[in-house]
C-alpha cells in the first residue's frame, strides 16, 4: 500500500489560503490540517507560524501524475527527484516541490531549498517491489519525453 505524505511550512509573510491552494492544486482531493511547529529550531532565521499537512493513499497522486504528463517532465522529476530522493532500502522517496509553481498548478522542483520552504512530499511503499510499480506508473521510461509504456493506477496496487 502507498502512503503519500504532503506538508509545508507557512511564514509570517505568506497567504495561508495561497499556500493550501498550491497543495491542493498538485494532489487530488488532499485533506489539509494546520499543524504548530516548533519554533526553537529555528534559531536566528525567521519561524514558520505553522505546517500544512495532508496524508493519504496513491489516488492523491493523481493530479500530480496528469501534470508531469502536461508539462512534459517525466524525465527531469525522474532525474532530480526519485533517483536523488530514494531512501537506500527503496520503500521511500522524498522530494520538494515549488510553492509559487504549484500555486498555478505547475510541478518544478526547485534547484535549493527556497527561502520560505517548498512543498515537502513523502512517498512511503511496503516493498521495493511495490516502489518499482509506483515509478513505473508515475515517472515511466520515455522516448525522447514520451512515454514507452502506460500503465493504470491497479498496476501499482497489485500484489
């Protein structure tokens, strides 16, 4: 079973609105609760007033999986993010997602960590098996930018 876990973090100068809109706007159907955070980590840097968090299962993935086909950049988010964001037993991927990009419903990985934080994104599967599924559905091998194969969501749920 996938699990997705969505957050960031949202500071002084920042539309709350605005950044739940750059959420919702790149995972279907999230649900996004406010979560306090702790401001002592944040030493001489200005603190987040607080996290925006959503979890779910692979159907949030959806809309993200649509706009990677869109934009036409299977290729870069495979290249920048699962294959520097897998973990090294190959049951997670984390990456970040631009906030102002997603606002506008554009998925871009920033270059760096963004002065005022970036979409955080945790995909967790139960094997390495299950993750191999879940790239081949989300980020397939391409052809000069096109996928060679498609396959459904139920691929990556199998067994």
């Amino acid at each position: 079973m996938i699990s997705v876990k969505v957050s960031a973090s949202v500071y002084p100068t920042e539309s709350p609105e605005k950044v739940i809109k750059a959420i919702s706007s790149l995972f279907t159907g999230i649900e996004l609760q406010k979560e306090s955070v702790d401001s002592t980590q944040h030493k001489n840097e200005i603190s987040p007033s607080f996290r925006i968090t959503g979890k779910g299962g692979l159907d949030l993935l959806l809309t993200l999986h649509g706009l990677i086909r869109r934009e036409q950049i299977i290729d870069s988010i495979r290249n920048k993010v699962f294959n520097k964001g897998l973990s090294s037993e190959g049951l997670s991927v984390s990456f970040l997602l631009n906030k102002q990009a997603a606002f506008v419903g554009v998925p871009s990985v920033p270059a760096e960590e963004e002065p005022l934080g970036s979409i955080e994104v945790n995909i967790r599967a139960e094997s390495s098996d299950e993750m191999e599924r879940l790239f081949a559905w989300l980020l397939p091998l391409t052809e000069e930018g096109i996928p060679v194969v498609e396959v459904g969501m139920d691929y990556v749920e199998k067994s």
